[in-house]
C-alpha cells in the first residue's frame, strides 16, 4: 500500500484572473478526486490537498504532504499554473529527497519533454487521462520494476527524457468509481462557482463526459481526445444523489464541453431530475448547432435554469478559421430558442483570433448588444500548447508567451494580437462592448431582479457588479 498525495498547487488568482480575482469560482479538482478514487479502490493510502481552495501557500502544502508521509506526491497543473506546481515538487524535493514527485494535468500533456527539461523537480509526467497510467505507475515503483514499458508516461533515464506512446482511452466511464469528494474539505463552505453559475447554494460541478466532438481550433484536446465518451444516465443520476444526501447539494454546474450531444443520454438524466430524489436547479454548456427548441424546453422543465453557448465571433470567416463548424445564423437562432424554452443564456466569446480586425471586432459588438443574451463572457485569445493553432501563430500575429500568466480574462494582459491591431484596441474593445451590454436598462432590470428574487445572493452580487465596475473603469496598463 503506497501513500499518495494528490496536489492543487496553490494559486497566484492577481496573475490568472487579473483585476476580476475577487469574483473568481472555486470548483473541486474532479480530475484529482477521480485518480484518487481510483487509486483508493486499489488499496492505496491516499490524501487530496487542494491549495486554492484552503487559501494555503505551497509551503503550507507541502508540510502537510510530508508531516502525512507521503511516498508519492500527484500535482495537477494547466500552462498557467506549472510554475506553483514546480515550487512545491521543488519544496518537497528541498526536504525529502526520497516523495516521488509526479505531474498531470493539460500543460505537460501538451508539451512533456520540454516540461520535464524545463522543471528539474518533477520525477515523471502522466500524460492525457491519467487513472489506468497512474495505477500501473504507482505498481511499477512500488515494485522496483523499470517503467519503460509503461504506455503514457515522460520520465528522465540518465540525461535523457524519454516519452512513452500515448494510451488508449477509457471507453467505460462507468467502470470508474465515484469522485472521493470525501476527501475534500466541505463542498458547501470551500466551493463556489462565479456568482452568475449558480441558482442557490451549496453548489457543486460535474464532468459526465470526456472528449469533445468539435475540432476547435483554440482548443488542446489532447487530456480526453476528440472521442465522445460518456458516463451513462444512470451513473450521472446516482452522483446527483450522491451529492444530495452527503453534502447538501442544490444545484449542479455541468462543466461537460457539450452537455447535449447524445440526445437520449439527456432525455433519460431530464426524466431523472424531475424526480424528487435527484431535483436540483442545474445549468449546462452546449454547442449552438447541438440544441433545438424543445430539447432546451425539456431541459427546462428538469430544472435547467441556464444553458452557455461558445459562440466566440459574429464573424462567419473567424469562425471558419476557428475551425467552428457553426455559423452565426445558428448562434441567433440557438439563443432566441433558449429564450422561448425559458431559460437564461451566456455566450463566451472571444477576442483577437486570427484574422480579427476592427470590422470583426464591431460585428461581435452589435450580435451581442443586438441579442437576447443575459450574460457574456469575452476572453482574449490564448494560443495553448497543443492547441491546432499554436502552430501558425507567425502567420496571423505577434504573441507574447508567458506561461506565468496566461490569462484570458484580465483587459490588460492579450498576449496575441492579431496582424493589424494593437493590444490597446484589444483592451478597449474588450471593456466597451462589456459596457454596452451589461449597462442597459434590460440588463440592469434583469439583475436587478435576481437581487430582489434571490435576497441571500444580493450582497454578492453587489460586490460582483463594483468589482466589475472597476474593473470596466480602470486606467490601462503602462
């Protein structure tokens, strides 16, 4: 039986969410709370520390991790955060040179020899879906046996790094056992999503998927592949009760990239929350060309209060460059569907992809102030390892790459900007058309109502609505 602890490094919210980090969502690390579930079910001694959410410091991390007597220490990190996630194996390597340090997660995925060369402190990499790699790892090492034969890991032998071909994917989802939310620290004081995702508290998050059938350009896919695969109905109601009866749960955020792909897997999880025993206000993300009118009003009627669309530009040729596959025709036909099914709709978009200009710029503004949406979300282009378009980022623009702060979200921070624009035209884009959708009588009536509707939610989102104010209204950066 190994000791293994399973890491959320601690996070810098200023530089990943820029002047927003005070409205920023806390949501439980499922990928973790997988592997550790998996790794429990093996028979192993395993512990969840999740940094971020306990607002504790790597240092304080990693004492815990050594003070537990953990043989094996599993970090997860995405391209924003693997500097943290290299501070604290660093930390833990400083005092215990013996803790075989172990990352995961989407950055070394996409790019895991220049990883392992970057970061002397990790010992392997778990490459894309990591339970049946883990599990056989952890056996390896445990065993003395060599790893090489090993399919999905990045390891050093001498001074090379060697990287193992890649793994099948777990085509039985099903087959894996619940999330160890257990090992969390209490869902309902430690997690919250953004004011706006939730119908009331305490809420949790859940993936039901993994893969995603669109071919999008801005996206790395590399963790779950392209393949569709899906928990079944059945399984997707037993952790809604799960989750109902352990931790008080009233409402659930699906993070799956697309919610309604397999048409009668949502009709058989609607007909199951319509039942007492799995009822929760739930919201989704879909792609417009996925939905209709009354698929959303089934959806409704099951306790869907919103529904996000990426629509990502109004312009039909950034959208052929994004690789899309939909259209804008579709995006105003989904959302005003949406509307007439009840529910509340977000578009995400976003801002400066190849071939963006002042022309496209403007059509994005007027589809979104011209629409029936109640929330957006506009991030400026980030080109992911991994990601189909990080290959051709000389061709289209300038792109300033920081791993430390790759952030989509803060107005004064685009890292590519397109030929033909600046970074203030980003910038002052990215504020205006914000000011002109959120400040409009509609808008204002509308949140205005939350507040009266929903007295317990009002205080936050006061303090959301300053906060982006401020945000809005704040000098540009030097």
């Amino acid at each position: 039986m190994a000791k293994i602890a399973f890491i959320n490094p601690a996070q810098d919210a200023e530089s990943i969410y820029g002047s927003l980090s005070a409205e920023r969502s806390t949501l439980p690390p499922l990928g973790l709370c997988y592997l550790a579930g998996v790794m429990q079910a093996g028979g192993h001694d395993v512990k969840i520390i999740d940094a971020p959410a306990l607002g504790i410091t790597n240092e304080e991390t990693v004492s815990s991790v050594l003070e537990w007597g953990a043989r094996y220490a599993g970090i997860t990190s995405t391209t924003d955060t693997v500097f943290s996630a290299a501070k604290a194996a660093g930390l833990i390597k400083a005092k215990d040179k013996g803790v075989v340090t172990l990352l995961g997660g989407a950055h070394v995925t996409a790019m895991p020899e220049d990883t392992l060369r970057k970061f002397g402190s990790f010992d392997y990499g778990v490459i894309g879906e990591g339970e049946t790699t883990l599990k056989e790892l952890i056996d390896a090492l445990e065993k003395d046996r060599h790893v090489g034969g090993i399919k999905g890991i990045v390891y050093r032998d001498g001074g090379n790094v060697i990287l193992k071909d890649g793994r099948p994917f777990i085509e039985d989802l099903d087959s894996l056992p619940f999330p160890a939310w257990k090992m969390l620290p209490d869902i309902s004081r430690f997690y919250r999503p953004f004011i706006g995702n939730y119908k009331r508290l305490p809420s949790a998050s859940l993936v039901t998927s993994r893969g995603c059938p669109g071919r999008c350009a801005f996206c790395d896919t590399k963790v779950f592949g392209s393949k569709y695969r899906v928990h079944s109905a059945e399984y997707v109601l037993k952790m809604i009760r799960y989750l109902k009866e352990n931790h008080g749960i009233k409402d659930i955020c699906f993070y799956d990239d697309v919610f309604t792909v397999f048409k009668k897997r949502l009709s058989d999880i609607c007909e199951g929350l319509r039942k007492k025993d799995c009822s929760v206000a739930w919201s989704c993300m879909a792609r417009v060309n996925t939905v209709d009118y009354e698929m959303m009003k089934m959806m409704k009627d099951a306790g869907c209060w919103k529904i996000g669309f990426g629509i990502e530009s109004a312009s039909d040729n950034i959208l052929k460059l994004m690789n899309k596959n939909a259209t804008t025709k579709q995006a105003k036909k989904a959302v005003a569907e949406a509307k007439k099914a009840g529910l509340e709709v977000e578009g995400y978009f976003i801002l400066g992809f190849f071939g963006e200009n002042r022309e496209t710029l403007k059509e994005t503004r007027d589809f979104i102030v011209k629409s029936e949406l109640d929330m957006v979300l506009l991030s400026h282009f980030l080109p992911f390892p991994g990601s189909p378009a990080y290959a051709h980022l000389g061709k289209y623009g300038d792109f300033r790459e920081d791993w430390e702060n790759m952030n989509a979200v803060d107005s004064d921070k685009p890292q590519f900007i397109p030929f033909g624009l600046k970074s203030e035209d980003l910038i002052t884009a990215q504020k205006n058309i914000y000011r002109d959708f959120y400040f409009r009588p509609r808008i204002f009536m509308t949140y205005l109502a939350k507040m009266l509707r929903e007295p317990a939610n009002a205080v936050k989102l006061m303090r959301a609505s300053v906060n982006f104010s401020r945000f809005l209204f704040k000098n540009k950066a030097a």
